[in-house]
C-alpha cells in the first residue's frame, strides 16, 4: 500500500454501461454481477486493488446495477487495473464501457441519481437503487473516507434537483401516456389483467408502466420468444406463445401492441368464434395499439365490447408534455450546474483540510503563548474576548486562504512555521540573555568593592 497522499481529483472515475449511452441489453447483462457476485466479488476486488502501488490508501467504489445501466464509482484506483480485473470474472466485453473523469464522474451520477440520464425522465426508482448501492458500499467496507463523502454529497444534490425542479411529473412518451390513461377507464388496476405483445422499447416502456400502476397479472408475448424469455423484467410476467394471441386478446382486460410489423397481427376475423374461450372476459376489453404501421385492424373497434385507440390519439399529448419536461430538464440543469460548484468548493476545503488543520492549530498556540506571557491566562473573560476575536479574524483569513491554490496555501503554512520557530528563537536568546545578566550580576556582587 502506498503512503498517505494528498487527495486527487483524477482520480475519481466513473465507468458506465447504460442504454443511454448506446449498450444494448445483452451486453449489460454479460458485465453485470449478481447479487451474490456482488456481496462475494466487490469485497475481493478492493482488497486486491488496494495492494497495488498506484492505490491510495483511502481508495474505494461504489456499485450500481439496474435494468437500464452499470455504473461504478471509485477514487483513488486506476481505470486499467479496476477494467482488468471486472474482465477477469465477465470478459472483455467490459473494455466497452464508457468513462469519466474528475467533475465529469461526479457529474454523471448527480444526473444518474436525479433520473437525467433514466429512460424515463424524472423517474424515482434510481434514486432509491443509488441509495441502496452506497449504504451496500459502506457496510461491505467497500468506499473509504473520500468516496463517502462524495456519495453523500450526490444524494443531497440528486435530492434537491428533483425536489426544486419539476422533473418528476408527468409522462413523456407515447407508451406512457397511452398506459396512463388506462385510469381513466377502470376504477381500480391492481385486479385487472394486461396482454403486452413486442420487445421493443416501447414495449418495456409499456411494461414498466404496467406494474407501476399496479397490473399483477400481465402476459407477455412476442414472435421471437427467446427475446423476451431473457429480459429482466419476464421474471415478473407469465410469457406466452405468438400462436395464442387471440385467444390471449379475450382473456384480458387491457392488449397493448408495440411492434415493428409492417402489417396488421389482429383482423377482425381474428376475433370472431362461433365458441367463446374458456377464460374469455366479460365487459369491455381494451386495445392500445401503439405500433407504426398499425399492429390492429381498426375495424375490431366497438365489435364484441373491444375498444381500439391508436398511437395518433397519443402523440400529442405526449408532445405537449415532452414540451413541459424539457423545461424542467432546463431548471433541474441549473440545479445542476449550482449542485456541482458547491462539490468544488467542498472539493477545495476537503484538499486543503490538512493545512486549514495547521493554521489553526499555530494561531491557538500563539494566542495561549500571549496569554501567558502577559499573566492573563487565568483570567477567564479576557482570555474568552481574545479568542472570539482571533476566531472571527482567522475565519475571514481561512476563508481567503480556501480560494488560493494548494501551493500558495502550503507556503504560507511553512512561512508561518518558520516565523513561529524564529519568534521561539528570538524569545529563547533573550531568555539565555537575561539569566546571563542575572549570573553577571550576582557574580559581580559576591566579588565586593
């Protein structure tokens, strides 16, 4: 382990697998660790990072996994021995990721944890997963002295961006405002039954939204089934065969269509049988159709109690409130860009701790030293007026001295030891003096006239 040194900002990292960022599923899911992976692997890697030359000793990271992204955040390892070993448990595919440095890291996970980078703008889910992987980090003993103060630092900020801006309201896509509205048509949804049909990303929008609002049974279908078997989210869905689609149509409450196919996958025809299926559904059934081209034919609309609405019917609504989140996504940038000129400045203080330290230790010695020197250490109300003044003064110099860089601010640290050590001297040889003139004077007296 190397010695203690000072703190870096370059050496704060961040390395990212998202959506966002163009990796597509199966590469997230190729570098991702398991719950298990994580409680048994992240406890290895940093004690074996930590032995190299390059580690600082207060290194540490963060992990975090979700559906949408990977993110890690460390300080104080490097990025070729933190990629070299994730590739060593999950392949090269690792060396994909993409990274940030410095302010940009710290950046990225403010607009991580606020939802800026979320599929869903302005959804809350993040920002209790980002909660989660920091208190995992701390009782694994994983993050150290400096990332935890960075990572309460990114929570207060993710906070007060959602909180002061109104980037969690409302919806924004079409697949959203199309599944919301369902509220409108049924009382209650927690003992309705849903069918989803595509794997797109209208589809898992789709779907999300389902168990948002509360849908505890949904059947997800799709042409190509192994798609869809080895998505995330099938764990919480009972998957189904392309072939049963129409009779899958007749059980449910609510169909939505959210496919690439260039022509229509229900007719009306479809739906006409001389016997009704076993679990058909009495009452209305509704289809949201949220495919271009068309996914159903709309002549199914108003026949046997099925009510077709299109994805026309949605897009401008969802337009007017994609204008709405754009001009919150603007407000919770300015939050941002306040959230991060606050990490520098705390940034700054935490750097130059070591020497603000010094500085005040050196002027309470001063002041005790006068104190004592004038006979006035006993006494309680001077002493007490003194140091509230030299307090008041070295808060306004500190303050001055916080905005200097460290080299200037280290060597003022050495020129005020170096004044201390010649006040020390100067005080010590008039010491020496006045006893030597004692002993000359006494020696003189014992001589006589």
């Amino acid at each position: 382990m190397s010695p203690k040194r000072p703190l870096d900002l370059d050496r704060l990292i961040c390395i990212s697998f998202s959506s966002r960022l163009g990796h597509p599923a199966p590469e997230r899911e190729s570098v991702a660790l398991t719950p298990d992976e994580i409680e048994s692997y992240l406890p290895q890697w940093i004690s074996q990072l930590k032995k190299s030359e390059k580690a600082f000793p207060d290194s540490g990271l963060l992990y975090l996994g979700t559906c949408h992204r990977i993110e890690i955040l460390a300080y104080g390892l490097t990025q070729e021995d933190l990629l070299a070993l994730w590739a060593s448990h999950k392949g090269t595919t690792v060396f994909k990721a993409q990274s940030f440095v410095g302010l940009d890291a710290i950046e990225h996970w403010m607009k991580v944890g606020s939802s800026m980078e979320s599929e869903v703008l302005g959804e809350t889910q993040i920002t209790g997963q980002m909660k989660d992987a920091i208190e995992r980090g701390r009782r694994l003993d994983l993050i150290g002295a400096v990332l935890d103060r960075c990572s309460q630092h990114i929570i207060k900020s993710t906070k007060k961006i959602r909180t002061s801006s109104k980037i969690g309201e409302g919806t924004v896509s079409v697949a959203h405002v199309a599944v919301d509205g369902l509220t409108d048509v049924f009382e209650s949804l927690d003992k309705k039954s849903a069918l989803l049909v595509g794997a797109g990303s209208m589809a898992i929008q789709s779907l999300e939204r389902l168990f948002r609002l509360g849908f505890k049974k949904v059947t997800w279908v799709n042409r190509s089934r192994e798609k869809i078997e080895n998505h995330p989210l099938s764990k919480h869905a009972t998957i189904a065969d392309f072939s049963e689609l129409p009779k899958l149509i007749w059980e449910n409450h609510v169909s939505i269509f959210a496919t690439s196919s260039l022509k229509p996958l229900i007719k009306k025809t479809d739906l006409i049988s001389p016997v009704s299926p076993p679990k058909a559904l009495n009452g209305p059934k509704i289809i949201l159709d949220l495919g271009l081209p068309r996914n159903v034919d709309p002549e199914i609309h108003r026949k046997s109690d099925f009510f077709v609405r299109n994805v026309d019917e949605f897009r401008d609504q969802a337009s007017s409130e994609s204008n709405r989140r754009n001009q919150a996504l603007n407000e919770a940038k300015v939050l941002l860009n306040s959230e991060m000129a606050a990490f520098r400045r705390s940034w700054q203080h935490w750097t130059k701790a070591p020497q603000i330290a010094e500085i005040h230790g050196l002027f309470t010695t001063w002041i005790d030293e006068t104190l004592v020197q004038l006979k006035l250490e006993n006494d309680q109300e001077i002493g007490y007026k003194v140091r509230s003044l030299f307090s008041k003064l070295l808060h306004h110099l500190i303050t001055v001295l916080e905005e200097v860089d460290e080299d200037r601010l280290e060597e003022f640290v050495q020129g005020l030891k170096s004044q201390t050590r010649n006040e020390t001297c100067n005080e010590t040889s008039k010491e020496t003096s006045k006893k030597a003139e004692v002993v000359a004077i006494k020696a003189k007296a014992n001589k006589g006239p």
